[in-house]
C-alpha cells in the first residue's frame, strides 16, 4: 500500500502570498475554484492502493482546515489527517519527526509534495518509473526544465543521461549548474528515514558539542537537531549514490510563491479540467453571460448575462457581477460585488470586496511568455532594486473601490475604503 504526505508549511512561510493569507491559510487559498491543496489530495486519492494522506505543517489547526480535511475526506474516500509540527522542521525534519505515523501500516512507498506547486501531479508515472528505472528501494524527483535564469531559484539536478541516476544536485545555486530542476514532488520508502536519520544524529552530535564546549546556549537544541532540509541536507549527498534518481516530466508545472502566480496556476489548472473536470469549466449559454476561453463559475454566483468573463477566470461562492462588467486573467473571491460596467483585468479581487460602477482594476501580468500557457514563472518579486516591478493588482479582503476610478498594478490591504485612483502603490 502507499500513503502520501504534503508539506503544507506555516505562517511563516506564506509571506509573499500577502495580504491573501492573513485570511485563509496559503495552502487553502482558492486555484481554479477549489482550495490549492484539493488539487495534490485529488491526484493522491487516485493513485491505486493509496490508503492515507497526511498533512504536516506548522499552522494551529483552525476551523477552515477541519473543514476542508472532513469535507476532502467525504468526498474523496480516504483517510487525511493533519500532523502539526512543534516549530519549522524542515522539508525533511517533519517527515522524519512523524516517521511512526506515515510508515504505521507498512507502506511500501510513500509520496512526498510540496504544497505550493501546480502540477499534473504524474504520481502513476512515477510509480511506473521507479519500477521500471530505478534500483530497489531508490528514490525518485519529479523534474522538469526550465530556462537557465529560471533554474537557479530551483533545486537543480544533473543526471546520468542514460540511467536518469541523480548525479549532482545543488539546491538554487548561484550560478548555472542544470536546467532540470527539483519540482518539489518525490517518490520515497521508509529507507528515507535512515539517511535523515544519520543527518538528525550529525546534528545531535554538533549539538552537545557546541553545549559542553559552551559555545551556544542549548535553548532550541531538539528543534535545531530536528530541523533538516531534504534538499540540502539528504538529496545532494544521496546524489552520485546509486539511490536517487529523476523523472522528467513534459506536463505542466509551476511554483505558487506569490498571489501573482496563483493566477497563472488558475490558469494551467483551468486548462487541465477540459480532460478532467470538464463540468467545472463555464461555457455560453442562453441568458448566461458571454464566456471567452476556459472560466470556472461557483454555482451560486450571481452574473448578470451582459457581462463578459474569460479567459482564465475563477469566481468565487456568493460573488454578484452587474450589467457590462468585464473580467479577464483574474481570480474573484466569494462574497466580492462587481458593480455594474467595471472592468477587471489581471487582478486578484478579495472576499467581500466592491468594485464601483465604471471602475478599472488592472495589474500587469510577469507571465514571460503569455503565449504559452505552459511556460513557467519566476515567483514574482514585488520590488527590484527599491522600485515595484509590474505586478498584478490585488485587493485584499473586503476593500471598496469607488465608482469611476482607476487602480493599477497595486496592492490595497484589507478593510481600505478607497477614495480615488491609485498607481504602483501598495496602500497600507
Ligand atoms: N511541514 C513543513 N515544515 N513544511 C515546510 C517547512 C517546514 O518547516 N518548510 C517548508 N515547507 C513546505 C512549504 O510549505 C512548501 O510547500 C515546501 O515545503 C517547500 O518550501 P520552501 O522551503 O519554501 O522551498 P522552495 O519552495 O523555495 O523550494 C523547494 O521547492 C522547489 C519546487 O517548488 C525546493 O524543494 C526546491 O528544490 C524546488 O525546486
């Protein structure tokens, strides 16, 4: 049997998704209409033999997450549970403090993925590689490629061309190693856990060796012993081992770092429910309003039919759209009002946020190559050198927007009544 595990972090880790995670946990967040981390369970849950998926993460388990867990569970017929971490261990140091939990049972081998990437999630391939490529008991990444600026804010992987063996791997290196870069998606077996263990007893040793030579004060000695990195800790001295080996995968791909790419993956996910969930995709019919390209609707938002939504836009439970509204490559949280004739373009709109009559909301997307839908981004960063890159535009939750204004590639935090057009600001 197999389980699965997903890395979903904590509070700390989603900074550069504010100031959409000060209300929902980041890895709750909704892509193409349904929370970020259904999309991983979705794919887990239908892996053959799959029997438990198990969520670590260092987030106090809140009302939201319960709730997502019970629902996922009906509704995908599988055991999740939730293992909260005592503080950050790491990639690897949580799998290894609940090590009990996901080998109880006897899985023979079990995934590990990070929970910010979108992802065909190609878990059967990698089954079927492991079997077919890889020794007994090896272990394998899920890899793509990737452009040689890009690959180094990656873990990069050089491989033996014939075997896929790793050979080489180098956690974002500062200079170009590889364009085959680590998707944060691996097959693992329990013989994982001798080889974090090894790390884990190093770091106990150092440990006690800096307290009895009085180097440093033992304050946070277990946590600083259990915290260890999979990348930089296990897979580069795994790499060259026999051990370690990549699939490359040619499906789609991507990071969600910031709320900018949460609305590329929107897109690629939207993209991907023509084979999957063809039901999820909005098409134009009589009285409804007029859709272009891939659209996700929630059943029970209210849209006027002379508005015009597409492509690559999700709206959310509750949300209202008046008369001539226009929205294009953007994501509108439950509960948000789109007065009539507004237009929003490459935004994210909060929960329970008014746009006004004849509004403009744009942002300006960093997607490389709007071309192709399946060319991959840098996780945006919101300033280089001191000034604001183009960015989309987001609105935090429940900001009101006037009629007749114009906001442009700026950030507006929750709870702002605004009272005239804005540029490049993030407003505070
Ligand atoms: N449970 C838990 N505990 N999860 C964690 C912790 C932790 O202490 N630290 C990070 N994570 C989760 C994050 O929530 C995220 O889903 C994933 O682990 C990786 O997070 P980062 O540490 O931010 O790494 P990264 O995203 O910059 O890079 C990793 O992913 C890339 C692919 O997206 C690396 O694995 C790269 O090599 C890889 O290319």
């Amino acid at each position: 049997m197999l389980k699965a595990v997903i890395l979903i972090g904590g509070p700390q880790k989603g900074t550069r998704f504010r100031p959409l995670s000060f209300e929902v946990p980041k890895p709750l967040f909704p892509v193409a209409g349904v929370p970020m981390l259904q999309h991983h369970i979705e794919a887990c849950a239908k892996v053959p033999n799959m029997k438990e998926i198990l969520l670590i993460g260092f987030y106090q388990p809140n009302e939201e997450l319960t709730r997502f867990l019970l629902n996922a569970q009906q509704e995908f017929k599988i055991s999740i549970r939730y293992l909260q971490e005592y503080a950050a261990l790491g990639t690897g140091g949580g799998i290894y403090h609940f090590r009990d939990q996901i080998v109880s049972g006897g899985p023979e081998a079990f995934f590990v993925l990070n929970a910010d990437v979108c992802s065909a999630f190609p878990l059967k391939e990698m089954l079927s590689f492991q079997k077919e490529h890889g020794e007994p008991n090896s272990f394998v990444i899920l890899g793509t490629t990737a452009n040689r600026k890009q690959s180094m804010n990656y873990g990069c992987i050089v491989e033996n061309e014939q075997t896929n063996e790793v050979l080489h791997y180098v956690e974002k290196p500062s200079t170009f190693v590889s364009d085959i870069i680590n998707c944060g998606i691996y097959l693992f077996n329990p013989d994982i856990f001798q080889h974090i263990g090894t790390v884990f007893q190093k770091n106990q040793q150092d440990m006690l060796l800096d307290y009895f030579s009085c180097r440093e004060e033992p304050t946070n000695g277990w946590h600083r012993a259990e915290a260890i990195r999979l990348e930089q800790d296990i897979f580069t001295a795994l790499a060259g081992q026999g051990k370690l080996y990549v699939y490359k995968t040619l499906s789609f791909w991507s990071q969600i770092k910031s709320a900018g790419s949460a609305i590329y993956a929107s897109r690629l996910y939207l993209n991907q429910y023509h084979t999957t969930h063809p039901e999820r995709l909005a098409s134009n019919m009589e009285g409804g309003p007029k859709i272009s390209g891939n659209v996700y609707i929630h059943p029970t938002a209210n849209i006027d039919p002379t508005a015009m939504l597409g492509p690559n836009v999700s709206i959310g439970t509750g949300v209202t759209i008046g008369a001539g509204v226009r929205v294009r490559e953007s994501i509108i949280l439950h509960g948000a009002n789109l007065q009539d004739h507004c237009c929003v373009l490459n935004s994210i709109v909060g929960w329970d946020s008014t746009i006004g009559k004849w509004a403009r909301v744009e942002g300006t997307p960093s997607d490389p190559n709007p071309n192709d839908p399946y060319a991959k981004i840098d996780s945006e960063t919101l300033f280089r050198d001191g000034k604001l890159t183009p960015s989309i535009t987001i609105l935090g939750c429940n900001v009101t927007i006037p009629s007749e204004v114009i906001i442009l590639n700026s950030i507006v935090l929750p709870h702002k009544d605004l009272n005239r057009s804005f540029k490049n600001q993030i407003i505070l």
